[in-house]
C-alpha cells in the first residue's frame, strides 16, 4: 500500500490503519500522554484481556453486558476444530475465562488493587478496547479501537482538579484544531445499580462527552468511590477508599473526525503539530 494513499483497509467492523493514519494515530496518542506526563502521571502497561472474574468486579457483566466480548481457547479433545463459514461453535470452544475489556482505565483500578495510596496518584495508559455494538461506521465505531486515559485516583477534590484541568485542555485543542466541540452530559451505567449512586449521577452528572457533530471523541468520568472500594483501594490519611476519575480519548474516532476536517491525514498531523504546543 502507498505511503500517501490515505485509506484504511477494513474486515467488517475492524480497521488496518495505513501509514498516513498511523503517523497521525501516534501524533495524537503523543499529545494526549504528554498532557498526562505533564500533571505529573506515570505510564502504566495494561494487558489487552483480563481474567472474567476481574471484570466481573466492576459489574461489567451486568451494565454492559450487549457491548461484552469473551475469549476462549479451542477445545481439542476430539482433535482440533475446523471453522465453518468463518466461525466456530460452541461445542468447539473451551469455558471462556477470558474477558475483552471495553474501557482502558480497568487496568489502572486493577494495578492498584488492594493499595494503601499516601498520597494522590494520577496515572496514563492506553489499550485496545473492545465492544460488540449494533452497528458499525469505519473508524468511527469500530469492534477494536484504542484508547488512551489518564486516571486519577485519591481525595475526591484531587479527581475533580484532574478533570476540569483536562476539560480546558480538551476544549482548547478541539478549538485551535478548528473542531467546535460541543460538551454533553451522558448517562454512566455503572450506577445504575445502585439507588443512591444513581440518584446522584441524576442530580450532578458524572460523565461529559465531547462531540465533534454526533460522535464522542472524549469524555470526562467521575466514579466517585466505586473503583475503590471493587478493588479495596485506601487512602493512607482519609477514611474511606479512594476516589477516582478519568479523561479518555478514542483515537480511532480523532483520527476520522480530523481526516474529515483538514482533507486528509497528512494534513489533519500538519494542524496537529501546530496547535498541540500552545496548550499548556
């Protein structure tokens, strides 16, 4: 494929970035993980997929179980399975233990699981997320995507400094890269279950998209206590366990909103780069 081609190769609902795509997928990541490094987070690495019963902790498996993907070793008791029409069976697969996760920022509740944190902790990470959604538009809404989050964790004051510090950043470089972005409440399911915590998303949302037309390509998540207290996650000088917030960005969905926007990706990475150094 041409270096300057501009295209993405799909299968179905997944998507080969060409290398155009990619500078600019990796400029963006790029930006987005020096405004984490610049308040103060550390990079972690997460794994791709998690044990089912770590997902299951977060009610992964109850609020979101129509964007829930699993993953199972074949079963080769009889000899090893042939797909058919591009599949196989259940009788062909082993018990799925293995979970897809559909968020970035698990991995970050789950390294710190059963930590004592002395003082605030801000975070970075990014991951292939996974979702099994009702329709597909390329790189807009995809089966696998990337996403990169910057997770705070400690006093409730430190998460809400942390997302209204990045919600100027967010707006400001959605400005200068000629986005108009507009910032909407939306609904956060993993309250749901809980009457008190959904009273109180109601009366003060705990989630914001930004949206560039009709798609989210960032949010801001306030979780209050409910990571820490799924993952035993205290505070060493306060009572209680830890609060937590996070910012995400869709990378895929960047890169298809500021293809769209500039022409190309070639010169969407050329805008990139000079808007990114006058946001602080």
């Amino acid at each position: 494929m041409a270096a300057g081609s501009a295209r993405a190769a799909h299968t179905g609902a997944l998507a080969i970035l060409d290398p155009d795509q990619t500078d600019l997928l990796r400029e963006l990541d790029r930006v987005f993980t020096g405004w984490g490094r610049a308040a103060g987070a550390r990079e972690i690495l997460p794994p791709p997929m998690y044990p089912v019963s770590d997902l299951e902790k977060f009610d992964v498996y109850t609020n979101f179980p129509h964007l829930a993907l699993v993953a199972a070793p074949l079963d080769l008791t009889d000899g090893p399975p042939k797909p058919a029409d591009g599949r196989f069976t259940a009788a062909d697969l082993q018990e799925p233990r293995l979970g897809l996760p559909h968020a970035t920022c698990f991995g970050a509740y789950l390294f710190f699981e059963g930590a004592e944190l002395g003082e605030d902790t801000l975070v970075t990470l990014v991951n292939r997320c996974f979702r099994n959604e009702d329709h597909y538009v390329p790189l807009r809404r995809l089966t696998s995507f990337q996403m990169r989050e910057i997770v705070a964790l400690g006093s409730y004051e430190h998460t809400q400094r942390v997302l209204a510090d990045f919600t100027e950043r967010i707006t400001a470089f959605g400005a200068a890269l000629g986005l108009g972005l507009d910032r909407e409440a939306a609904a956060d399911p993993f309250f749901e279950n809980d009457g008190a915590r959904a009273l109180m998303s109601r009366l003060s949302p705990v989630k914001y998209e930004f949206q560039a037309g009709d798609l989210a390509i960032a949010s801001v998540n306030t979780h209050r206590n409910f990571f820490g207290e799924r993952c035993r996650i205290r505070l060493t000088d306060a009572p209680g366990h830890a609060f937590t917030s996070c910012v995400a960005f869709g990378l895929e969905r960047w890169l298809a909103v500021l293809t769209d926007a500039h022409g190309s990706a070639t010169r969407a990475l050329e805008a990139v780069r000079e808007a990114a150094p006058r946001i602080p």
